[in-house]
C-alpha cells in the first residue's frame, strides 16, 4: 500500500484572500488617509490658480523656474545635499574611528549623539543665540573675536574726538592732526573728548601736564572731561581726568612720518628734535571701531551657518551607525594590512573605508533625503534680512502656501520635492535589497 503524501498544513487565517485584506484594511486605510490621499490632492492641486477653481495647466510649475525665490531656494537645496550630507558623515566617520580604542569612547559618542535629543524647534533657538552679533551675547563671536584680538589688539578710544576750541583738526581717514606746527622745547597739548570715564582703559593713569625738555617736543593727550557742570578748564588738565595710555602720536613733515611715540599711561608723550616744525597727527587706528566679529546670519554667511547647525545634531546619528558598521568589520583583515607594512592612514584610507562603504552609502543617503525637507532651523535660525538668502524648498513651500497665499505654487513645490526624493529613495531601496541578496 502506497502511503499518501503528507497534508499541507493551513495557516491561521487560511489562504483565503478576504481575510488577508481585512487584516491588511486598517494599515492601507491609514496609508491613504496620511500618504496617497495628500500626495494625490497635491498633483491636482498643482494644475489649478490661486482660487483652485480654473486649470492653468503647468504655469504653477514654470514659475518654480522663474521665480526668483524658488530659484535661490533651489540652490540653496543644492548647497545643502551637497555638503550637509558629506560633512556629517565625514565627522561621524572620524569620530567612530578615533573614539573606537580609547576607555572614554562611550562617553565621547554619549556627548556627540545627545543633540538628536533636542528638537530642530530648540535647536534653532541655540544657534540663533550662538550666532549672535554681539560678541558678549553670541559665542561663536565671542571666541572669534577672542581670537582676533589675540593677534590684533582694537583701539580702546573708538569714540574720542577733539572739543570745542581744539588745537587738533580732522584729517580725513579716521586721523586728527595738529592745525599749527608743533615746536621744539613748547609743551603740546593734545586734548580729547568722547570716551566715558569708565570705558577708559585699566593702565590709564591720572593725567599730568606738559612739561617743556630743550630740543624736544613733549605734550600730553587725555580725556579733557571732568564730570560736574562748569567743572574743569577747557583745554587744560584738570585734576582727576586720565591720560590716553597707548595713543600713538606721529610728526610728520611734507607728507612723510618723521618721527613717531606713544603716550604713557598719564598721557604724556616725547619726541626728538626732527619733529620741530611738524605737524602732530593722531593715527586713525587709534580711533578705529573695535572688532565686532563676523556677521554669521548676514546674506553671505547664513547657509553655511545653519549647515554647521545641522551637522551639530545630526554628526551624532552618523556616528552611532558608522560605528555599528565598523564593529563588523573582521579584525584579521586589518592586522594583515598592518603585517603587510601599511601605516595607520594607509589601513584607514584602503581597508576601513572600503569596507564601510555600505554603511557609509545608508548614511549619506539619509541624510540626503533629510536635508531636501530642511525647514525648522532656516526658518528659526534666519532672521527676516537674510531669510530670503538662507531659503529653501520646504520653507518657500510654506511662505507661498501662507504668507503668499498661493496654494497652486506651493503644491507645485510639493510635487517637485517628491520627484527630488523619489530617486534618493530608490535608490536606497534598491540598495538594501542588493545587501539581503547577499
């Protein structure tokens, strides 16, 4: 007796299409509500004015060609996947490789990884302060004028000028220059106003009259201001009123410098005896205004800010995956590279980043896919004079959609986006299932 073939066992559901589906209702019903209905109402949406009830055809799309704010914001989105994406996962790649043989590794990856925490609401709010103007307010001013300053010191009297009745006059370029020349052995005075009291700088002394020296030109510079009315003698020193400590003073004759001192902490100065007959002049570097730092929100400056803010909060998400990645990479390999005579760069450059590159592939292309839908740090982060620089297609979707009132633009932007995404996606996608095949 021949034996009969074993019964296929039945699933749970059976293989009954209607309960598949019926399973299968509420994720698709979802999926159209969220997905297909909006993306569909967009296309048709596209076709049609600002009032939605006549079809204009593919106007909606030529304006994203034309319109010169699409046209920035278009480029815009081209500086930004082109280098948000690859700076990030450059950073992540340098990060996970350094912190990968040190004890506080975890620690480090802890610290880089918690701004994926914050939201790009709180994070645009950071970087607005950060990239303040003001050097006392924003930190990256702070520490660039710091830095500045260490090797380009600034005038401590931006403000001074000469007073009523002044033995100096403009010169043009910032400089004051005496109207008369200066003797030999006649005592100068070289008074200025405009510097509060408690702006003066610290070394700044009380200052002390002229005296006369033969053969030399002496003088004093100061702060001929005392406060109180009617307080002090105009154009003489009083007590209580402070040097200009630091003023450079200069001779000069016929166009050419001759001779040439600096003013200690009283204010007084002394020159030789080639500066008889010159005139005295006050540098302008010695009133210039100090430095204030870069405008980093200005119209030239904004992108490549807010990218620095968006590789701040996503250099972590690059790390923790490429991280993950080179955790698999087999050891043997890289210590046969190393018997072989490679150095450190040589394993690095030919071994580890070959062997990354799938990794490395997933994090580029998420990236990519995030900054074509940048919208909360430029809209945060910008401020309205530089808005228009800083714009991208996620925001000019917004603008024109509310602040524009152009339902028809914007859908088209929408649709323009999604064409934009779709290729990243697929590949992407095609991607994944290379690497499942395998």
């Amino acid at each position: 007796m021949t034996p009969s073939a074993p019964r296929p066992r039945k699933s749970v559901t059976g293989t009954r299409k209607a309960v598949a589906a019926l399973f299968l209702l509420p994720a698709l019903v979802l999926l159209g509500a969220l997905v297909v209905y909006p993306i569909g109402y967009s296309v048709v949406r596209s076709f049609y004015d600002q009032s939605g009830d006549s079809f204009t055809g593919f106007d909606n799309y030529q304006a994203l060609f034309t319109d010169d704010g699409i046209r920035t914001a278009l480029k815009n989105n081209i500086v930004w996947v082109v280098f948000a994406p690859t700076v990030a996962t450059a950073l992540g790649l340098i990060f996970a490789v350094l912190t990968e043989r040190v004890r506080w590794g975890t620690a480090f990856k802890l610290v880089v990884f918690m701004p994926m925490a914050i939201s790009m609401l709180a994070a645009g709010i950071i970087f607005r302060l950060v990239y303040d103007q003001d050097p006392d307010k924003g930190v990256a001013n702070a520490v660039w004028v710091g830095v500045h300053d260490t090797f380009a010191q600034s005038s401590a009297f931006p403000k001074a000028h000469p007073g009523r009745e002044s033995p100096l006059q403009p010169a043009g370029g910032g400089a004051f220059v005496t109207k008369e020349p200066v003797r030999a052995g006649d005592p100068v005075a070289l008074p200025l106003v405009g510097v509060a009291p408690d702006l003066m700088p610290d070394d700044a002394a009380t200052a002390a009259a002229p005296r006369a020296e033969p053969g030399k030109v002496t003088g004093t510079t100061w702060q001929d201001f005392t406060r109180g009315k009617g307080v002090g003698q105009l154009n003489g020193v009083d007590a209580g009123e402070l040097g200009y400590a630091g003023m450079r003073i200069e001779a000069v004759k016929d166009g050419r410098v001759v001779a040439s001192a600096t003013a200690a902490a009283d204010g007084t100065f002394t020159l030789p005896a080639a500066a008889d007959g010159a005139l005295l002049r006050l540098p302008g570097d010695n009133f210039k205004e100090p430095y204030n730092g870069l405008n980093w929100l200005g119209p030239s400056l904004v992108t490549p800010a807010i990218i620095g803010a968006y590789v701040w909060m996503w250099a972590g998400f690059a790390m923790v995956l490429i991280a993950a990645g080179l955790a698999g990479v087999p050891r043997e390999l890289l210590e046969a590279a190393r018997v072989d005579g490679a150095n450190e760069w040589q394993v690095f450059r030919r071994v580890t980043v070959p062997l990354l590159a799938p990794v490395l592939a997933v994090v580029v292309v998420t990236l990519m896919i995030n900054v074509l839908k940048i919208f909360d740090l430029v809209f945060i982060i910008a401020p309205g004079s530089s808005q228009d620089d800083a714009n991208v297609l996620a925001l000019e979707l917004y603008r024109k959609g509310f602040a524009a009132d152009q339902p028809g633009v914007a859908s088209a932007i929408a649709v323009f986006l999604l064409l934009l995404v779709i290729p990243v996606m697929w590949f992407n996608i095609r991607r994944l299932r290379r690497e499942v095949r395998r």
